[in-house]
C-alpha cells in the first residue's frame, strides 16, 4: 500500500524542471520506481508529489558523440544498458555491473539515474560508473552543471543532488585503451544486493582505478595508485583496506566484508591484467 | 501538500490482453490492485509487494515487469499482457502446454509470473540456453516445484502439442493408478483461472488489517481507538475487549491464545486490535491510527535466557516454570550398558535454524455471516476441518452452523495447518458489521505471525561398535518455541520419536524441553520437529563413520531398518526400502569412486530420512464436537472416527463420478492422485471422475494435508467408497450379461468377465440401469488408523503412523575456499514412498524438498534484533533459493509396498525433506574440510571455520578427535521387536493390478 501522492507526468524535460522550480523536500522523481516504491511502501519515503520522468523521450537514448564521449540518459533501463553496444570494450564493467543487478523483470524498469540517486552503499552501477570517471548532468530551472559522480554520492543514501534538479544523463569521457571489469559478491546466485561489490579500470596510461560498495556510506573510488600498479597487488589491497569501512548487517559482518573486499580486489586485478593482455576486451 | 493529493481519481485508458479499458485510478494505486481489483483479472498475484517474488509480473509491451512497482497512471499508452490474455481462441500458448505437461505447476502461484517470463524470453530467444532461462526466470520464486520441471518446460516448450508425456517410472500394472498424468488443476492454473482466496470478491465486501504488537513483552495499559473509529471508512474497529474469552490454539492441552491480546503481549507482532474498512488502504491507515500504550516488561529470546533463574515469565502458570512449554523425557533400553557396549563414542552440538514456510501465496480469509447467524469463512488452509473445528471452539457454535471453504491453495509447508488469527478476526468482524470481510496478510504479516519451523539446540551423543553398529543415541534438545504453544507440544516430541526410525538403535535416551520466548510462536513446517535432529544425526554419523574409517554408506547399511520392525519406541515399520535407496543412490552418483577422489573445493555427501505417512491419532481428543460440550475420555489406543472419509456418487447418465473429500490441495496434487485412485478402483477413465474438495457443507471430513497424510488415508477412503459402488454395480451387469458377478471386473470404463473377454458390457449403461431400478449410486468409504498403535509411555502417540517413508540422498557441490560460497551442482535422490500413484508427481515433491531444505541449509533464517523484532521480514532479506541457485536433480523412486496403503502406496512430500540437510552440510565439509554445525551454513561461517582450522595448523594443533575409543563391552545381538498388525511384502514378490 502506497501512502498517497500526487502524480505528475510532465512530457518534457522544460516542463519537469518548471515542475520543480518551487517544489519542496516533499516531491521525489520518480523514473523506473523500483526503489523508491518500495521504500514508499515500507514507510521510508512519503512524497507529496511525484514527478515521473519516464514519458521523457531525450532521458532513453545512449551512444557516443562525436567526440567519443559515452551518454547514457538517465531513463535507460538496465537491461537496455545491457543490450546496448555501448556498453562493451571499455566500458565493459557497466554491462557486468548491469547484468548483476536485481532480477530480469526489475532490470526492466530500473533506471541508470533511479540506480544512482537512490544512492545505496551497496548500489552495483555506482563502482562500475566511478572507474570510469562518470560525470553527471543535473539539469535545473537555474541552468546545468556537471558534477562528478564521485561528488555526487554525499552518504548512506544521499546525495548533492538539490530539490529542483533533475538527473537527465551520465556522462563518460572517451576512455580508448582503458579496460574494466566488475564483480559482484552476494549471499546467493540469485538476486541479492551485494555483500561487496567491485569495479576497476586501468587506463591507457596504466592508471588504476578501483571502485567498492557495500564497504562504506556510498560506493567508494579508491584512486591516486600513481605508480602503484596492478603487479603490486599487496599494495592495492592495503590501500583499498585503508579506505573501506565496512559495517554489520543481516547480509554480513563488517569482518567478512574486509575480506571480501581483499578477496576481490585481487580478482579483479587479475581481471583486469587478462584484458590488458588481450589488448582491451 | 494538502491539495487533496491521492484522493482525487483520474480516468485512465489502460490496454490490458487486446481490450481498452476505461478505469478510474488514484494516483497512489499500483497497477498490480487495479488489474485485481477493478478488472478483475485475478491471475496476476500478489506475493510480496516488493518485486522480490515475481508474483505479479506482467508484460508490458512485451517485456516481463514486477507489477507491484508499477503506477497504474503511468500505463496509458502502454500494451499489458496478463496471463489472462495468452490463450488465444480457447487454444493455450504452447509455454502454458509445456508447463501443464512437464509438471511444472504445484500450487501455481507462481505460475502465471513463470510462464509470462517465459514468453517473453522464447518470443526473444526460440532457443534459450540453461543461463538464458535461468537468467529470465530469476525474478520468480517458486517454493514447490525445485525450479526442475519449470527448467524442463521452458526448455520443451517447442514440443507440446496437446500431447501428454508419461514419465520412466510410469507402471504398468494399472490402467491409472502409477501414471503420471498432468494435475488436474494444470490448466486452470496455468491459465490464471484457478481462484485463491484472495481473488474472491463479495457484494459490499470490506478489508480487515490486524494491528501488531510493537513491543516483545509488554502489559496493554491502554487502546485509544477513537482516532481509527473516526477516520471515515471504517466500519469496524475490535481490541481484546471485543472477542470472546476463551483461549484457542492448536494442542488441547495448551490452548493459549485470545484472537486479540486481552491484557498482555508477548511478541513483536502479538494480535492487538484489528480493522474493517472499506479498503485496504483505510484499513491500513486506520491500524496506523490506533494508540497503544504499552507497559514494556523484560523479555527473553533464547532458551538459556528463558530458563536461566529469575527469567521473565511469559505464561504465569506453575505448569510453565522457567518457561518451559513441554518437557519429553524418553529413555529406551539401557543408555549407559548402550554406551558400555560402544568402541567409540562421539558427542557433538549442533543449532539449528529459525525457518519460515513462506508459500507463495499469503495467508487469506474471507468471513460473511448468512442471515440466521451462520459463518461462511473461505480461508487458504491445510486443516479445513480444524479451522472448522477451532472456530466452532472459539465462537461455541455446532460445526453444523459453520461452513469452511477452500479455494485453491498457493503452498502451505506446514504454514497454513492452524486456524489463524485471519480466520477469528474477519469472522468477528464480518459479524459486528454485517458485511463479508475479507483479511489478508502482507509479507511481513506472515513473518511476524511466525509458525515456522523450531530452532533447536541440540547435544547429541552417539556410541558404535569398531564395525559401525550403533550400540546407543542420547540426545538432548532445546526447542525454541516463540511465545505460544502451537504445534509446540508435537514438535518436542517428534523432534525425538522419528530418531529411531531410520536406523535401529537399541538404547535411546532422550530429553526435549519447548521453551517460550519472546518471538513469534513456531509451529509446524515440512518434516515437522524431525529436520533439525535429522540433519545433527546425519552429520554426526558421517562424522563418526569418517572418524573410525568406514565408509557413510556402508555404515548406513549396518544400521539400516528393516521393514516389518516395531522400533525400540514402539513404532510400527511395515514396508521398508531403506537399503535400496543406499544403494540406488551410491550407485546413480558413482558415490564409490568420489568420495575420497574429489579434488579440494569440491564435496559429495550423504544423508539419509523419513517421515510418516500420516498422524495416528488427530490433534484433538474425543469426538466431533464442540470441545466445551465434550467429556475427558481416557485416552485408547484407536481412532475415535475416521481420519478421512469419501462419498462417490455417479452421475445420473453414469458417464461421470463425483468424489466428496474433505482433502486439501494445497499444491501437492492431493486432487490428482485421490482422483487417479477413485477412477483406478471404479474402472473408468481418471476422466470421468471430478473431485470437490472445497466445501465442508458438500464433502465429508478430512484432518487436511499435514503429516502427509492424503494419499494414503485419503486415498484407503476413496478406494473404500469406489468399491462400495463397484460393489452395487456388479450385480446389475451380472444381470445383463448373464453371468455371476464374482467373475466380473471393472476396467477404462467397461465391465468384463475375467474369464470371457467377449462377456463385457458398457460400465455407463450398467450404472443407468441401476440408477433407473435403485436410483442414486452412491458409495462412502473411510479410514482409520490401525488399532493399538504406538507404546503405553507418555507422548507414545506422536510419531505413530500407519506407514513411514525413507530416502536417501546424495549431495554434490562446490565450495569456494576464498569467498565461502558454496554451488550446488547435482543431487541424487532416492526414495521409498510404496507404490508411487503419479511418478512425476512423486518427483516433483522430492525436487521441491531438496530445494526448500538445501536453502533451510544454506541460506534460510529468520533473524531477530535485541529488540525482539524481526529484521528481515520480507523475502528481500530472508533468502528463498532461486532458480540460479537451485541444483539439477537426479530421482529416483525404488520398488515397496505399502500394505496399509491403498494400491502399496505412502507418503513422499516431508520425507524427501529430511535427508537433504545432513547431505548438504556433509559434502560442504567434505569440500571445505570442515564441519560448520551451525544452520544456515552460510559462506561467512565456511571461512570463518576454515580461518580457524587454518590458526590450528598454523599453531601445531592438530584439531583433535573429538571421539573417544574404548574398550566395548560385549553386547547381545540386537533383536528388534517385530511389527503389530499387517506386515509388509517383500516388493518383488508384488503382483500389482491383480
């Protein structure tokens, strides 16, 4: 049962932010629903108002631009994410990541922006999106700005994200030569949210970067590795090990968490090391 | 905002299966409530509102989509699929034949979710790989089938035709009976026409919502309902003060519940005050409305605490000192000269788990009172005739004044065989308001309700001789029992009497102790009380056989019960395969050549179990009757009536039975198999015979689908009853074919001299001309338990059965030695049920066991906070296993008759439980190299034990034998007592069909 609210469907993106201009804590977007629904009907979240940014054509596009820049507009589904071309060479850890997330059915209606802004620690884009230096761009009556996903995340299901602004697309700069991977630890095959999940990158410079979730208030990127490389794996786990404080919860103890975390940073190098050697996947 | 937001409605176009519809929705409703409840299209279910089930899914616009997270608003312009819409002109899409044919529906709450994913996936992808399937299939969850035969029908779904596929263990010997013939449900099933409970909807109907306790331990000082009374829309508010005074429950002895708390909680979630309203959603902000002030008292939530001095009390009474609900105290043979004549003994503590049933489909009631004050209550149960027996109890009603209906049922595992606080408040309810009240529990409803399956501590001890004979068994056990009785009394005690049914064992000891906590009450799930000691005994003898150098199986052998024993408790085994399902098992899994031959990572285990076939003796004393009416009886060893009874009537042209049962389908295929036996001993097509079960006004009383009883007590009635008309037919074509009736036999529909095969007459013309002469062709048959079962000792009753199942299985998975994930690869099952009446059937109980009882190992647990509360009530958090996670399956069915059982048949659906859990937890230490004692065995334990193992080694300790050998006395050859009553014959010497 859901508390009640109103239900606007604006049918472009000029007509949601108008929508949003003078809205209040009370109005929540609302895009695939798959978790603020649930939150709605377990009592988390009661909006007032929700705004449905699914009608809007422009937020379900994904591809390159000329440039070799990767958008992924904010309604993309997950499995779309996973269909998509796009989401392959380089950015081959967006579509593991993808691919882990939930079940088939829910996977059709979440969204990339609904994944991020509901912000969980434990959220399965987010690491795969950080490696990647995703930006995103929030879209207001005032104007626009990009701001990194790293910024973006701001606590346990948090974020800078301001009242009027909208989500309206993931922005990926062209990363040629870079390889990526993702990986997933949950209590079961089946559909779980993570006990810890992990993404990494290493650029076409061989500059590392590792992403975590489930180990702290969002999803960690653990960067600045300079001339620490993949070969050093003791090194990266110690630096990962520094960053990550992982808690206790009914999926884990924040102990098995650390040694997962350290379990699947040598995964994923190794991982990673394998598509280098392939020449990029 | 105050804008009136959510209560204005807006009309909608929504294009559901082909057709436009108007609707008008609130803004807040889920499109899943508008398919239900305003187009009535009822085969889309609602399981979890959390879109973890896949109840619900729907497509829209061709894709599969949880349409519990979906805003109807947000649909105009959209294309939904319910299951309603894929037969196309009377003609079933071929995914709904496949899913009919390969058995891949039981109770079929998720089968509509199932196959709309299906079709997506094959209008996709014609030919989808295992992953493929697992892949699309995984946001459904399905608690019968094992997920085994759903793989298969996705997989054939290109094959079926209207064509139905037998099954290799199909027997010959009869023309019905022993055929695996699709449930006879299937299609409705399939189809979303089959109606639970809560797709019934009334005239004036309102919603009911029951409103929990919020404290674990605590004195009602005060309920301000003024706030709910006057929100506009409810009709009814009640509290304690509103419901009779008189204490219900399950087990005479300890009837201990008001239908809502009268002065005291005892767990989060306790019944407080409920709600009827005009709908749900009034209903729930109604609850919400309701103050209670509480006077938190100390709670306790384990035994030790509950037991420890100074404890708080949860039921002042002095037969419940330091909490204890029950205590079993059972000693057979001599224990200590047991454990004198054992070389080796070995002792060990294990810990169960707090599991929870979790059918798919949750609880219902709908309750309406007919004018001269006469309850009509649908209900989704197991035990019509005990909800019927415990409402006449609770309201001091003749069970003549009440009538229990039951509509298809979507699972029960034990979860649904008592009479629920739904049942008693939609009844006072519908009562006070003069409406028909419907109630039904959210997810988390049902977690707080609890009735699932005991955690229990136990310490077991096991002597043997140096060649593996089990000299003597002590066991001690806990039983955490929530706050009330429940099951609880029969719990305690078969969580001790099955023990020595599988292996004879000369010398038994043991101790059982219930204790209340401040949690949820438990009550009985699949196996019920046995699971937990069976999965420590299995491990504990794997422990033993590895540890003095033999091997599981042989060990098993040298222990194994023999059929026509009475055990040293005083239980009477008739038919007895156990050696050949060790045997078929170790042989079907190459067990010799893996067992010490598997690479680290990976494990094969064994474990071995079964159950009865069916209580002994009911759950009540005495009569039939209102219990207020009825005087203390001792206690004789027979049934007072019959546990089960049948009437076939022919239908007037003599082309049709009708078979009146009293039986619950419930998902297992009880419809089915009575059906197959009815037709089998009538002589005619399974056809031609069309079974009522639902109403207890038209069938005559059945003690329901617990202690997997049906097939073999439902099916004794049917048969009686079938004879009974064969009986009376005989005769008349005797007449028309002149010749004696005694050479005439009944056969698919025709009426044949054994002798002369030309001397035969239509079956349908034989039962017109009686009904023209003698009018209505009615036979009735019923069952009752054998005489004198069970020993003279107190409690000697539970364990009692007219026939017991066994099983054995193997185990094979891998462990992941750096993260403790553990895959199942393969299990190998073997299974003594007697003469199985559908083989597919019998298979698809078994695959759903390994399933609901590898995830009890691996994963399933209901975890409490230091409040009391429950933290992981929905199915998010509590793991049901998936059918990524679920193992292939490999069944097998060995060759036994039943001699109390109608055609040699007995049960298979809490049997093949049992041995899943030791087999599991042996082939992960097998895999990992050590023993994880502690359910769930999840993959934090795993390392955890091998961190240690590891420290040990480190350090130089060897981890000691925890064994100890020494000098055994001599013993006497153990003779085991024989069996009382009919004895069992050896299956090969069985003619069947003659």
């Amino acid at each position: 049962m859901l508390p009640k609210f109103r239900y606007l469907r604006p049918g472009s993106l000029d007509e949601a932010i108008g929508l949003l201009k003078d809205c209040n804590e009370s109005t929540r977007i609302l895009a695939g629903g798959t978790d603020l629904l649930i939150g709605m009907h377990e009592g988390v979240h009661a909006p007032a108002r929700l705004i449905d940014i699914k009608g809007i054509a422009q937020l379900h596009t994904i591809g390159f631009t000329e440039d070799g820049i990767l958008i992924i507009g904010a309604c993309v589904t997950v499995n779309e994410l996973i269909e998509s071309d796009a989401t392959t060479g380089p950015m081959q850890a967006i579509r593991e990541a993808a691919s882990k997330l939930a079940t088939y059915q829910i996977r059709n209606r979440a969204t990339v922006g609904g994944n991020l802004c509901n912000a969980s620690p434990a959220c399965d884009l987010g690491p795969a999106l950080l490696v990647l230096d995703a930006q995103l761009r929030l879209v207001s009556k005032q104007g626009e700005r990009l701001i990194s996903l790293k910024d973006f995340f701001s606590g346990v299901k948090t974020t800078c994200c301001e009242v009027s602004e909208v989500v309206t697309e993931v922005v990926i700069p062209p990363s040629p030569g870079t390889v990526s991977a993702f990986l997933k630890q949950g209590r079961i095959r089946g559909h779980d949210l993570s006990v810890v999940n992990a993404a990494g990158a290493i650029g076409h410079d061989g500059d590392l970067k590792l992403a975590l979730g489930a180990v702290g208030t969002t999803p960690l990127l653990i960067d600045g590795f300079d001339e620490v490389g993949v070969d050093d794996r003791q090194k990266v786990i110690d630096a990962v090990l520094r960053a990550i404080a992982p808690i206790d919860d009914v999926r884990g103890s924040g102990i098995y968490r650390k040694r997962m975390a350290e379990f699947m940073t040598g995964e994923i190098l190794d991982l990673l090391k394998g598509r280098l050697k392939q020449g990029g996947s | 905002m105050g804008d009136g937001a959510g209560t204005v409605h807006r009309s909608i176009e929504l294009r559901v299966n082909g057709r436009t519809y108007n609707v008008s929705v609130k803004d807040n409703e889920i499109l899943l409530d508008v398919l239900r409840d305003k187009l009535h299209l009822t085969g889309t279910k609602k399981g979890c509102e959390l879109g973890v089930c896949g109840a619900c899914t729907v497509l829209i616009d061709g894709e599969p989509v949880n349409s519990c997270l979906v805003l109807a608003s947000s649909q105009e312009g959209h294309d939904i699929t319910t299951i309603e819409g894929l037969e196309q002109d009377g003609t079933l899409h071929p995914i709904q034949k496949s899913f009919i044919n390969e058995g891949a529906i039981q109770c079929g709450y998720c089968t509509p979710g199932m196959i709309l994913s299906a079709r997506a996936l094959i209008d996709r992808n014609p030919d989808p790989s295992d992953d493929e399937i697992k892949t699309a299939l995984s946001g459904s969850l399905c608690r019968c089938t094992g997920y085994t035969a759903i793989m298969r029908a996705v997989k054939n779904w290109k094959k079926y035709s209207d064509e139905t596929v037998g099954h290799p263990d199909d027997l010959e010997s009869y023309a019905t009976v022993g055929r695996s013939i699709p449930r006879l449900d299937a299609a409705d099933k399939a189809t979303g026409r089959a109606r639970y409970t809560a797709d019934y909807h009334f005239p004036g109907m309102l919603c009911g919502r029951i409103l929990g306790s919020t404290v674990a331990h605590g004195k009602i000082k005060d309920i301000d309902t003024s706030k709910a009374c006057a929100l506009p829309g409810v009709v009814c508010v009640i509290t304690g003060e509103d419901v009779p005074d008189i204490k219900y429950g399950v087990s005479p002895a300890r009837y201990d519940e008001y239908v809502l708390a009268k002065e005291l909680v005892r767990y989060v979630g306790d019944e407080v005050a409920a709600v009827a309203a005009v709908d749900e959603e009034t209903a729930e902000r109604a609850i919400e409305l309701i103050e209670v002030d509480y006077e938190e008292l100390p709670a306790v939530f384990t035994p030790r605490e509950a037991i420890a001095e100074g404890a708080p009390q949860l039921h002042d009474h002095p037969r419940f000192k330091n909490n204890i609900n029950t205590s079993v105290e059972h000693d057979f043979g001599d224990i200590e000269r047991g454990f004198e004549e054992a070389d080796y003994i070995r002792e060990e503590s294990f810990t169960g788990n707090h599991t929870h049933q979790s059918p798919m489909e949750p609880h219902a009631s709908i309750a309406q009172w007919e004018q001269g004050g006469r309850l009509i209550l649908y209900t989704s149960t197991q035990v019509p005739h005990y909800v019927h027996y415990m409402l006449a109890h609770v309201f001091q009603l003749p069970l003549g004044e009440i009538k229990v209906m039951s509509p298809a049922v979507g699972g029960g595992f034990g979860g649904k065989a008592e009479t629920t606080p739904l049942d008693l408040c939609a009844s006072i309810l519908a009562r006070k308001t003069g409406r028909p009240v419907k109630m039904v529990y959210s997810r988390k409803d049902m977690f707080h309700h609890g009735r699932g399956r005991h955690k229990q501590h136990m310490q077991f001890r096991l002597g043997v001789k140096k060649d593996g004979t089990i000299t003597a068994f002590d066991s001690k056990i806990y039983l955490d029992g929530g706050a009330y009785t429940s099951f609880g009394v029969v719990t305690a005690y078969y969580a001790g009497s099955m023990m020595p049914t599988l292996y004879h064992i000369p010398n038994y000891r043991y101790r059982g102790y219930r204790v209340f906590t401040n949690k949820p009450a438990c009550g009985a799930m699949r196996g019920h009380g046995v699971p937990q000691p069976r999965f420590a005994f299995e491990c504990l003898l794997n422990m033993v056989a590895d540890e003095i150098g033999i091997d599981p199986v042989s060990i098993r052998m040298k222990n194994a019960m023999d059929r026509n024993t009475r055990t040293v408790n005083d239980l009477d085994i008739r038919s007895c395969e156990f050696k050949a399902t060790l045997e078929a098992a170790a042989r079907d899994s190459g067990w010799d050549e893996k067992y010490r031959n598997l690479p680290p990572g990976k494990g094969i285990g064994i474990g071995s179990g079964g159950f009865v076939s069916g209580a002994g003796y009911a759950i009540y004393r005495g009569e039939v009757r209102m219990s207020h009416e009825k005087t203390q009886k001792t206690f004789m060893k027979k049934a007072v009536f019959p546990h089960a009874n049948a009437v076939v009537k022919i239908l007037e042209d003599g082309m049709a039975a009708v078979l009146f049962i009293g039986a619950a389908e419930i998902g297992q295929g009880a419809e089915t198999v009575l059906s197959q036996m009815c037709a089998e001993a009538l002589g005619i097509p399974v056809e031609r015979v069309h079974i009522r079960c639902e109403d207890t006004d038209i069938s005559p009383i059945d003690l329901g689908a617990y202690s997997s009883r049906v097939t073999l007590m439902g099916g004794n009635a049917v048969v009686m009853a079938s004879g009974q008309v064969v009986e009376q037919l005989l005769p008349i074509a005797a007449g028309e074919l002149g010749c004696d009736a005694s050479v005439l036999t009944v056969h698919d529909g025709r009426i044949s001299s054994k002798d002369d095969a030309n001397i035969s007459m239509d079956w349908a013309e034989a039962a017109r001309i009686y009904f023209n002469e003698n009018g209505p062709l009615v036979g009735t048959g019923f069952y009752k338990p054998p005489e004198g079962l069970g020993g003279d000792y107190k409690g000697a009753a539970v364990g009692t059965s007219p026939a017991y199942s066994f099983g054995t299985t193997i185990c094979e998975l891998a462990v992941d030695l750096d993260t403790g994930k553990v895959t199942l690869d393969k299990f190998t099952d073997s299974h003594d049920c007697g003469t199985p009446i559908n083989p597919k059937m019998v298979h698809g109980q078994v695959e759903g066991a390994v399933v609901m009882a590898a995830g009890e190992t691996l994963m399933e647990d209901v975890v409490f906070d230091e409040k009391g509360d429950i933290v992981n009530p929905n199915l998010h958090e509590y793991l049901v296993m998936t059918i990524k996670d679920a193992p292939e399956i490999m069944g097998g069915i060995v060759d036994s008759y039943e001699p109390e059982g109608p055609f040699g048949a007995k049960e298979v659906g809490e049997g093949s439980t049992l041995p899943v859990m030791g087999a599991v937890a042996h082939a992960i230490a097998r895999a990992a190299g050590v023993w994880v004692t502690d359910l769930p065995v999840t993959p934090e334990k795993i390392l955890r034990a091998l961190k240690e193992k590891h420290y040990r080694e480190e350090r130089g300790t060897r981890e000691e034998t925890r064994g100890t050998w020494q000098e055994g006395r001599p013993s006497k050859p153990f003779e085991p007592k024989p069996v009382v009553g009919k004895r069992a014959p050896d299956p090969k010497t069985v003619r069947r069909g003659e």
